[in-house]
C-alpha cells in the first residue's frame, strides 16, 4: 500500500473515532489509542511502513518536549529543581521495592519480579505533557513539578536501559554510564553557552520573518534532539533543553504558537503508534495480575508521590494534582520489557501483562487528570494526612501584568510614558525585531509575537489583563483580538486603532472599549490649541519648540508617520 494511501486512511480512521470519543466526552487521547489497536496487526493491519510512522512519531515527541521547553524560565527551574529531583527518584525507589513484593506475592520468580516492578516505575512524559497542555496546566505549579520529576524519571530510564543493554553485550556498566552522565554535563554547558553568547543574535536575525524564525525553530530544536541522542541520551531530554535555552528569548511565545499546530499533527501518530504496538494476546489468563498491579500503579504511584511532596511541605491539593501524573506506566516500560524478552530473561506473556497494564493505566490515568478538580473535592477530607501544618504556597512566581500593548512604533510610543506614571506593570508586543532590540535596550518588558496569530493569543493571559491597547491598523487583528478577551473577561478596557469610521463602529460592536481615530484626534487637538492659545504667536512658539523637540526624539528611534498608518 502507498505510504501516502496508508497514512491518509489511518488519519480518516482517527478522525471518526475522535469524532464518536467528542460526543461521548471522552479525552481524545483515548480514541487515537483505539484508533492505534484498531489499524494494528491485530485487526485490520493497516500500518505496513511503521518505521515511518514511527519517524512521524518521534517528530511530534521532539515538538512537544521542545514547546514545553519554551515555556520553562530557568529561575522557575531553579525553583522547583529539588521537589523534582527527591520526588522523581523516591518515587521510583519506593514504587521498585513495593512492586517487587507484589510480583513475588503474585507467584512471579524473583527476575520476572524486578523487570515488572521496575516497568511500573516509569510514567510517561509525552501523555502528561500532552494532558496538562490541554488543560492550560502546564504554568501552574503542580504542573512544573511534575514535569520535572517526570524528567527524572526519563533519565533513570535511560539509564537503567543503558545498563541491561550493557549487559546484554558484556559491556562495562559503571564506566559506560560515567560516560554518559559526562557527556551530558558537557552538553549542558555547551547548551548555555550557545544560549548565552550565540542564541541572542541569531534569533534576533531570523525573526525578521516569522517564515524564516519558524525554519529557525525547528532547526534548532530538531538540531539539540539530534546532538543529545547522539551522545545516548533520549530526544526528549535533547528537544527540552532546546527549547529551555530559547525560553529566555523574547521571540518564545511567538515560536510556540507556530509550533503548536505541527505538533498536534505528529504527536497524534505517536498516540497510534503507541496503540498498535499493544499486543493483546494471552490477555484472558493475565486478567488478574494486571487488574493488581493497574491498581498499584493508578493508586499507589500517586499515594507515594504525595507522601513525598507532604514531607517536603507542599499542600495536598498541590501533591494529589502531582500525583496523578505518576499514574500510568510508559513507552519506557514497554522498551525495559521487550528487552528482557530479546534477552531471554522474560516470556511473551510477561510482554501480554504489561502490555495489558499500560492500556488500563493509560486510559485511567487520562480520566484522573482530565477530572483531576472534581475528585479532589470528593477525597479532599482524607489527604490531610499528607499535609503539613506549615505548608508552601501552591503558585509559582511569575510575572502579572496589568496592561498589554500590541504595537510600539508611533502610536504606542507614547502610552509607555502613561504606563509609567500610573505604576502598572505592562508588556509590550511587537513583531519588528529593531523594536524589540529597543526595547530590550530601555530594559522595557517585550515580548515577539503577531497579534493576529490565533495560536499566539492563547498563549498570553489575556483574561487576567485590566487594559489591552492595540496600535495595529488592521481591522481584523483588531476584532480577533476583541473576540478573543471579551468573552473570557467583561471588565477588560479594550482600546483598538481605526482609520474607518464604519469600521470604528463595528469594533464598538464587538465589545471595543474606545477607538482610537487618528485623524479626527489630530484635529481635535489642534482645534484644542486655538481654544487654549487663542492668537497669541509665542506661545504657539512655545508649542513649536516643544513638538519639535518631541518629533527628534521619534526620528531619533526610527518612527515616521506615512500615510494611512500609524
């Protein structure tokens, strides 16, 4: 079949599934699974180039590891790095010793054991990275945290895979896992140095087109993903770090929101592939052990989570949101036990079992997080038992904003004096790489991006803003924009820009709190000096003296004022 042809049906075949999971309420991810066991080999077998599929796959990993890096300021790294680092290995820890008395109570040999509680340890990033995304969690505190004890447990995996493979070819472990961890270190101070030094400058040529700074983008991110699984660490791991050194960049929001689209597309491949490698056989007599060990993994994992972040004095609403990441196993789990059967130390039925765990755990894990509120409410009274008296605040720091302004150059110039005198923190939003240089050089809050990117709005906190201002011209950025925060927040003063009076009016319409004419305004105030000055001619020189002034400090930085624009 045409690779063409094979992918085109798949996709159809996910659309309808995702259509009947959409009108049953069902999270999406659930039906690209479905959609993954039904084009399987176990039923119609559809997927005749996996390894394609398989490329697409990891594309769509490498995008969404790498948008989650954009999003990660390394103070907020800092911040949550330790609650991440003793929870991702404690969890690990203690999820390995309780796994291996469980498999043993179940009548598992002491080998089969380790490799099954061991498989249990891993949650997968790519499906809590995907869920949290989805839910806009991914800046909320629990959400870093996770992230980051997620990331752990990402490294341990490599490494505990590193050292079987090791193994297998009667390979030194210790040495070549040294090896490793080198190698990684050194690409982390490579990572920041870049960052540093090389980073700003070539981001800020390339952002002189949003074509050229999304090629830029991905070959930055595919480029990091690629230099990390070279030197044997994963692509998550390699694709994160990209994006974690273009986070500081000002041109990161604007990049995520074009990568966002191109992401969703492979990362739904990833979801069917990972369906289809389900094998569903012998599943009838393993029936029991998974029921157990979903059990373990869907309530234990996170009961274990939660006690962590307890003694280290996070809140139990802060801990149970955490926890419910850790409630599936992952892809890693499946690799560590295919492994163990290519190395003869496991049967097919051991592959069936865990198999059989991680589409329960998958599924059930899916529904905790997407209900993660409600089932708090209802077990709230019964997790104070994980909470300290003292606890720590539930919020990460971030910057607030009163005020977004869309548009420096002419117009805008002039609001950030206003800003100023009021004290209100505010943000300014251009897609001219020179005005975001200005502004980076007048140490003023920027950030790059094009107001009428649908994508880039959903990223900005447009519902907690008190004042939007736009300075753009265009009527239809100026009426997505409206449309955009007046539904979601009524108390918004919305100002827009118009050179059109029934355009002006229909801004008014769709919920502008004043449009700004430029001409009429020109006018008024002129008219506003004859009322003022009367014929006087030295103050009208006094007037002069001061415009003139004014207008050399605007040439000064570059603004013009041709026709029809602002």
């Amino acid at each position: 079949m045409d690779l063409f042809v094979q992918i085109s049906i798949i996709i159809v075949i996910a659309a309808l599934v995702a259509v009947f999971a959409r009108s049953l309420r069902q999270p999406l991810i659930i039906g690209y699974i479905i959609t993954g066991l039904l084009v399987g080999p176990y039923l119609f077998n559809l997927i005749q180039d996996a390894e394609v599929i398989n490329v697409f796959s990891e594309i769509g990993i490498a995008l969404l590891l790498f948008i989650v890096g954009l999003g990660l300021n390394p103070k907020l790294i800092r911040e949550v790095g330790s609650i991440s680092l003793i929870t991702g290995v404690g969890q690990v820890i203690f999820t390995s010793l309780f796994g291996v008395v469980i498999a043993q109570l179940l009548g598992f040999s002491f080998v089969n054991a380790l490799y099954i509680a061991t498989a249990l340890t891993f949650s997968s990033t790519i499906i809590i990275v995907k869920l949290l995304s989805d839910k806009g969690d991914m800046q909320k505190l629990y959400g870093k945290i996770a992230l980051g004890f997620l990331l752990v447990q990402d490294i341990v995996a490599t490494i505990i895979l590193i050292s079987v493979s090791a193994l297998a070819g009667g390979g030194n472990v210790s040495s070549l896992i040294g090896g490793i961890i080198v190698q990684g270190l050194a690409l982390i101070v490579l990572a920041i140095f870049v960052s540093a030094y090389i980073l700003p400058p070539l981001s800020a040529f390339f952002a002189r087109s949003q074509e050229f700074l999304f090629l830029f983008a991905i070959a930055w991110g595919f480029g990091w993903a690629t230099l990390f699984y070279l030197f044997g660490f994963s692509v998550e791991i390699g694709a994160l770090i990209a994006g974690v050194t273009l986070s500081v960049s000002p041109y990161a929001v604007e990049i995520s929101a074009k990568m966002r689209p191109l992401r969703d597309f492979f990362i739904i491949l990833f979801f069917i592939l990972l369906g289809s490698k389900m094998a569903v056989g012998g599943w009838t007599a393993m029936l029991l052990p998974a029921t157990v060990f979903s059990l373990f993994v869907l309530i234990g994992n996170p009961l274990i989570v939660m006690a962590l972040m307890g003694v280290l004095g996070y809140n139990k609403r802060t801990g149970f949101l955490a926890g419910l990441t850790v409630a599936q196993i992952s892809e890693f789990s499946l690799i560590l036990i295919i492994l163990g059967v290519k190395m003869g130390h496991l049967s097919e039925n051991i592959l069936s079992l865990v198999t059989l765990v991680g589409l329960i755990t998958i599924a059930g894990s899916t529904y905790f997080i997407m209900y993660a509120e409600r089932l708090y409410s209802c077990v709230a009274p019964l997790l104070s038992i994980f909470e300290r008296k003292k606890t720590k605040p539930e919020t990460a720091a971030r910057q607030n904003y009163d005020i977004i302004l869309f548009g420096h150059n002419r117009i805008g110039y002039d609001f950030i004096g206003a800003f100023k005198k009021i004290k209100k923190n505010f943000l300014v939003i251009d897609f001219d790489p020179r005005i975001i240089r200005y502004l980076e050089d007048k140490d003023i809050p920027r950030l790059y991006g094009d107001a009428s990117d649908s994508e880039f709005l959903d990223e900005l906190p447009l519902s907690k803003i008190k004042l939007v201002i736009s300075t753009i011209p265009d009527f239809a950025t100026n009426l997505l924009l409206i449309k955009k925060i007046r539904p979601n927040n009524k108390k918004t003063v919305i100002m827009v820009i118009s050179h059109n009076i029934s355009e002006a009016e229909k801004l008014y319409a769709a919920g502008a709190s004043y449009v700004i004419l430029p001409h009429f305004l020109g006018g008024n105030f002129a008219s506003g000096l004859i009322t003022k000055y009367g014929l006087d001619p030295k103050k009208y020189s006094r007037e002069k003296t001061s415009h003139l002034k004014y207008l050399a400090q605007r040439k000064l930085i570059g603004h013009e004022h041709p026709a029809r624009t602002v």
